[in-house]
C-alpha cells in the first residue's frame, strides 16, 4: 500500500468520525471534482471546443457537486448557486478583457526551450481563451466557498429573528462577508506562494533581478490569478448577501399573504 492510498484512507476515516455523512460526501466530492476536471482538460484539447463554454460547464458541475451533492437542495445552497454563477459570470468577461490587455497567455520565456525541445506547439488551441479558463476554474471553488459561507448564517440570523428587516439582513450578510474576506485573501496567496515557490527559487538561481521577476510572463499571470481570485471573493460577498436577503424575505411576505 502505497504513501496516497494510506493517507486517502486517514483523510477518509477523520471525515468520517467528524463529518458523518456530509463528510463522507466531502470525501466523495474530491473524486467527482477530480473526474470533472479530467474530461475538462481532455475536451480542451480538442479544437472544435470553445475553452470558454467548457470553462463555465465545469464551474456549474464543481458549483452543483460542492453545493447541492454535500450540502444538499435548499435555500441556502440555492442561493449560493446563484449568487456564484452571476459572480463567475461578471468575473469571466473581467478577465478575458484584463488577459488580452496583459497578454500573460501563452508560454514565458523561460518555458519555451524546454517545451520547443520536446514537444509541438502547435496545439490548435486558443491560448486567450485558454488563459481565461485556467484563472477562472482557480478561483470558482472559493467564490463557492464564500458564498456558502454567507448564505448558511444569513438563514440561522433569519431563522431565530424572523422580524429582522431586508436592509439590516443584508447588512448582517456583508458584516459576515468582511470578516471571511481578509482571512481567505490571504488564504488564496500564501496557496498560490507555496505551490509556486520553486518558481521563485528557480528566479534566484538565474539570477534574475527584482524588475526582471516582476516583468515575468510566468510570475504575472500568477500573480493575477491572486488578484482575480481576491476580487471573485470580494465581489461574491454582497451579491450573495442581497439575493440571501431578498429571497428570505421575500419568502416571509408570501407566507403571510397566503395567511392573511
């Protein structure tokens, strides 16, 4: 039994004693994840495949399998799925145009010999398009996060202060927002830091100048993808907080009619 299967297991077993059946879906979710991922990447590789299109199927499959396969149909991941969907919407158009303005598609410097030496690079493949849809499915898991994240206390508040108005219901939604924003802002880059930290020592070992790093193809569109997840985060908070509100609200006057 190899080190992965070993540590899947533990990984399996500590979801299980603490999650229960919501963790033992969590478990499940990485491998639906995994495999959506997968046919993804495989379809990209296909021309006749708009990037674009397939970028936006996977984020409604991750968004369904994190939301309603663990957390199940109800209002709270109903709205989440929403408020992701016109987030990752508003994000996408942000990107494609902010990519094509930056030009950080495509291959560094740095990559070229080493891919020229061994491989073609005429893949066919639409590298602004491609770019986009690498940024966006980096930061739709915790647009997801975040909303979810909103939207689940936003219906506890409402459930024990059924009074409570839509203004200050939305109020509360964003007050929640503030204080998850700096925490997964800084989640999001020491993730991107750590997993590009060899990146960076390859930076000093060719002696590359603090302008020559920042100039980098390979080390802005990094750094993008931080910046562009940052803003997702930030831009999810009130969109989920006033559909949240809205929706509950909204729920509470037609019950009442109906009762009147």
């Amino acid at each position: 039994m190899n080190v992965p299967i070993i540590l899947s297991v533990i990984l399996f077993l500590l979801m299980l004693v603490i999650g229960r059946g919501k963790g033992v879906r969590s478990f499940l979710s990485l491998f639906l994840n995994f495999i959506v991922m997968l046919l993804i990447i495989v379809l990209m590789t296909n021309v006749e495949y708009n990037p674009i299109i397939l970028t936006m199927i996977a984020c409604i499959l991750v968004s369904c399998i994190n939301l309603f396969f663990i957390n199940e149909v109800n209002q709270k991941t109903v709205t989440a799925f929403i408020a992701t969907m016109i987030t990752t919407g508003i994000l996408l158009v942000f990107i494609y145009y902010i990519t094509k303005v930056v030009m950080i598609q495509g291959f560094g410097e740095e990559e070229i010999d080493e891919i020229v030496s061994v491989y073609s690079i005429e893949v066919g493949v639409d590298f602004l398009k491609l770019a986009t849809a690498v940024i966006i499915l980096s930061t739709v898991a915790a647009i997801v996060d975040v909303s979810i994240s909103i939207t689940s206390p936003m219906a506890e508040i409402y459930k024990h202060h059924p009074e409570i108005t839509r203004k200050e219901l939305f109020k509360s939604g964003v007050t929640i927002g503030k204080d998850i924003l700096g925490s997964n802002a800084n989640t999001l880059f020491f993730a991107f830091i750590g997993g590009y930290l060899a990146l960076l020592l390859w930076f000093k070992d060719l002696s590359y100048s603090f302008s020559q790093i920042v100039n980098s193809k390979i080390f802005a569109s990094e750094m993008m993808m931080i910046f562009f997840a940052g803003i997702g985060i930030a831009l999810v908070i009130p969109i989920a907080a006033f559909i949240n509100a809205y929706y509950l609200t909204k729920s509470k006057k037609e019950t009442d009619s109906r009762v009147q």
